[in-house]
C-alpha cells in the first residue's frame, strides 16, 4: 500500500466563488502540501482503557483523602461513568472514532471522541446524551422510593440529579452551555466569545461561593483560553462565509481553499521550537474541522432547546419528589426505632419516639406511614394509659381516607383493636364492641392476619 502524501495538482478548477472572494497568500508547492498531509494525519491517541484505569486510580485516591467512605466512592464513580457512558453511547451511534472515558481528579469525569466536521445537531445530541440518561434513571429511582423508601435509593437518586442537572447548567464548559453553542452562538464569533466569557465568569463566581478552589482554578485556566478560541472561530466563520462549500474530506481541497487555509491558519498562530511542524498541523486541523461544522436549523435547535427545558424541569420535579422520598425514609426509621421499645414493652420511650411522627402528619409522608404512624402511636398510649390522646390519634386514623385502601387493612385493623381497648377503658363497652367486631369481620375476610394491636385488645 503506498502510504506516500497525495499530490497537490498544480492546476486545479476552484469554483467562482472561492476564487474570486478568498485571499491569496504566498505560498509554495511544498507548503500546500504540508498542508494537506496535517489534515489527513490522524492525531495520535494513548490506549483509552490505560488512560481509564490510571485516571481512575488517582481519582479514586484523591476522593478518598477528601473524606469520601468507600460507599460514598462507589455510588459517585457510578454515577460519573453513567453519566460519560451516555455521551460514549451517542458518539459511537453518530461514527466518531477514538472514544474515550478517563476521570479528572477533584472534578468528575470527561468522554471524548473524533469525527470532522460533525455538525451542530450530532454535537448537541452528544451533549444531552450524558446528563438525560442520568436524569431519567433518577426519576425511576424516585418513583421506586416513594413506593418503597429505601435510604439507598434516595442517596443514589440525590447524586444523579446534583451531577446531570448541574451539568445541564448553561455554564461552560457544561453540557448544557455546550448545547447553546452548538445550537445558537456559533452562528457568530462574537455571540460565541461573549457566551463563553459571561458564562466562564459566572463558573468562577460560584467556585468562590462554593470555595472550589479547583474548580475555580480550572474555569480560569478556561478563560485564558478564550482569546485563543476567539481566533480560531473568527477565521472559520470568515472561510465559511467566503466559501459556503468547503469539501469535507481533505482529498478534496483544492489549491485555493488549501491556499486559504494556511493563510488563516498563520494569522491565528504563531508557532516554534523543535515541534513547530507539529503544532502547527495541530492548528490546521483544528481550524479545518470548525470550518466544517454548521449548527442545525432552525426548527431543530428549538427542538433541542425545548427538550433541554423539558429535562431541567423533569430535575427539579425529581429533585422535589426525591425530598418527599427522605421524608418517608426519616418516618420508617421513626417507626422501626419505636417498633423496637414497644416490642421490649418500653411504652413510654416508645410514646416519646413515635411523637416525632406528628412532623409527617401534614408533611409529605405517604398515606400509608401516616397511618402506620398514628397506629402504633395509639397502641403505645394505649399501652401507657393515656386513653383520651388514644381515643383522637385513633380515630384520626380509622377515619381516614387511606384506611379504605386495601393494602392497608392490617394497619386499619391493629388501629379499630387499639382503638376498642381504649374505648373500653374510658367505659365504653357498646362502641368497644362494635369496634372489635369490625375487626374481626376484617380479619375473617383476610384470616391469618395477626399484628401487635390484638394484645391491646384488653389493657
């Protein structure tokens, strides 16, 4: 196989447009074909399971000197790689090459990839397709929790929305400043540099609020970086602009266009030392791909824009639910605590702990803790004598509408035995009566159902 560089042709058609609007430049045979062999060389890239495995070591460790327990490492290292795993998932469907997955110590995670020229709507797909994945996989973790409170489940909930719905911050270097690039401030290099400054500020702002100090040293390192970035999308836009069909493919370019290209690329940067060949087919490239790259339509991007709002919103309800998931998780672990004194006959310490259950009442409890709760309250002042405070949290239970579900009826149960034991105590016979008998009609239409109520039958 010859793996000699193409030839520039000396004599080569260039197309009206391009010859009569793009510049000129000095520049010999020997030039333009250097030209042409930096944007048909294919960087090189380190093996990315290697770069995987070693930036996963040292973020690992530098995690766990902040404090971090092993749990904590776990749950956050998954978090990261669902999250860079999404982005992977979407580049590799759209053709890029060299993918990659490597951790940033103090920081999080990065996935890269290659593919010249991809335009904006692939490039905002890649962008969404980390945190969204993310956000969704949190709203079924939310959804489970609020059937089945679990401390696990909300504690991983918790760490995919804080990560994705930051990330959807239209804050750059973010995924969602990225898709506002992508989508409207590329269209001009000005909109593009005051995006990315503004934006960049507003990073370094909320690193010193945070005392981030990190996270700030890196958005400023970003900003530095601006002027450079400023450059580079000034000269494309300006090849664009002067010639609206560039070729995608390097083998393709003409004498003019190359011409054009070295010209821009010596404008943008001035390089040197024993590299200099390389860094400047790095600029080449680099300039070559952004002159390629066109953002979506019209119609497209407000698509994108609206399923950016739709996902934000989608984060914020979770976050809220996920709130209402720790709530119930606080009221099982009041009841399980309170179910071990009562079980011990410690009625009063009992009586002390399930008070704290009064805070869900009107909080965001399911309907099914509230009556757990008001359940075993009543039981244990029942069990300590207190028979009028019985006789309301009781009959606030029983006359609830959760009562009639049907999955609460052992709960509903143990609170008409409860109940009844505490009518009878205040002299109550007949409507003690007609309490027991409701419940023993319940429990022969569900036989075997048994609970510590039925021991409260007579105090």
């Amino acid at each position: 196989m010859d793996s000699s560089p193409p030839e520039v042709p000396s004599q080569v058609p260039v197309a009206p447009q391009a010859a009569s609007v793009l510049p000129a430049e000095p520049a010999d045979a020997q030039e333009l074909r250097e030209v042409q062999e930096a944007l048909l060389q294919k960087p090189k890239a380190a093996s990315p399971v290697f770069a995987f495995l070693v930036s996963l070591v040292v973020f690992t460790l530098a995690s766990s000197r902040e404090g971090n327990s092993v749990r904590d490492l776990v749950i956050m290292i998954a978090v990261l790689l669902v999250h860079e795993l999404g982005h992977l998932a979407a580049m590799r469907f759209l053709g890029y090459t060299d993918l990659s997955v490597f951790f940033i110590p103090f920081l999080g995670a990065a996935a890269s990839g290659r593919k010249r020229g991809a335009p904006g709507w692939q490039q905002a797909v890649v962008a969404l397709a980390g945190p969204v994945p993310g956000i969704l996989l949190a709203g079924v973790l939310v959804v489970a929790g609020l059937r089945n409170p679990s401390s696990e489940l909300h504690e991983v909930a918790s760490w995919l929305l804080i990560v994705n719905g930051f990330n959807l911050l239209p804050v750059y270097p973010l995924d969602g400043a990225r898709l506002f690039e992508f989508t409207l401030f590329s269209r001009h290099p000005l909109l593009e540099t005051g995006f990315r400054t503004l934006t960049v500020l507003i990073l370094v702002l909320l690193a010193l609020a945070a005392q981030a100090w990190i996270m700030g040293l890196f958005a400023v390192l970003i900003l530095f970086g601006i002027p450079k970035g400023h450059r580079e999308s000034r000269a494309a836009h300006e090849l664009r602009t002067a010639d609206s069909a560039t070729p995608p493919e390097p083998q393709m370019l003409d004498e003019a266009r190359l011409r054009a290209l070295l010209h821009k690329a010596r404008a943008m940067a001035q390089v040197s030392g024993p590299d200099a060949k390389g860094q400047f087919g790095q600029v080449v490239r680099s300039l070559y791909d952004r002159v390629l790259r066109r953002p979506p339509g019209a119609l497209a991007s407000v698509l994108f824009l609206v399923l950016w709002f739709s996902s934000v919103s989608f984060a914020i309800g979770a976050g809220v639910l996920n709130g209402f998931v720790e709530e119930r998780t606080q009221a099982d672990a009041v009841l399980m605590a309170a179910s071990g004194h009562f079980e011990r006959g410690d009625y009063a310490k009992a009586s002390s702990t399930l008070d704290q259950c009064r805070v869900f009442e009107l909080g965001s409890a399911s309907k099914y803790q509230r009556l757990r709760c008001q359940t075993v309250l009543g039981e244990a002042l029942v069990s300590e004598g207190r028979y009028q405070e019985a006789v309301q949290v009781l009959s606030k239970a029983i006359g609830s509408r959760a009562a009639a579900r049907s999955f609460m009826r052992q709960e509903l149960r143990r609170a008409l035995l409860a109940l009844a034991a505490a009518k009878e105590a205040l002299d109550e016979e007949e409507a003690a009566e007609r309490l027991r008998a409701r419940a023993q009609a319940m429990a022969e239409d569900s036989p075997g159902t048994r609970s510590a109520g039925d021991d409260l039958a007579r105090p």
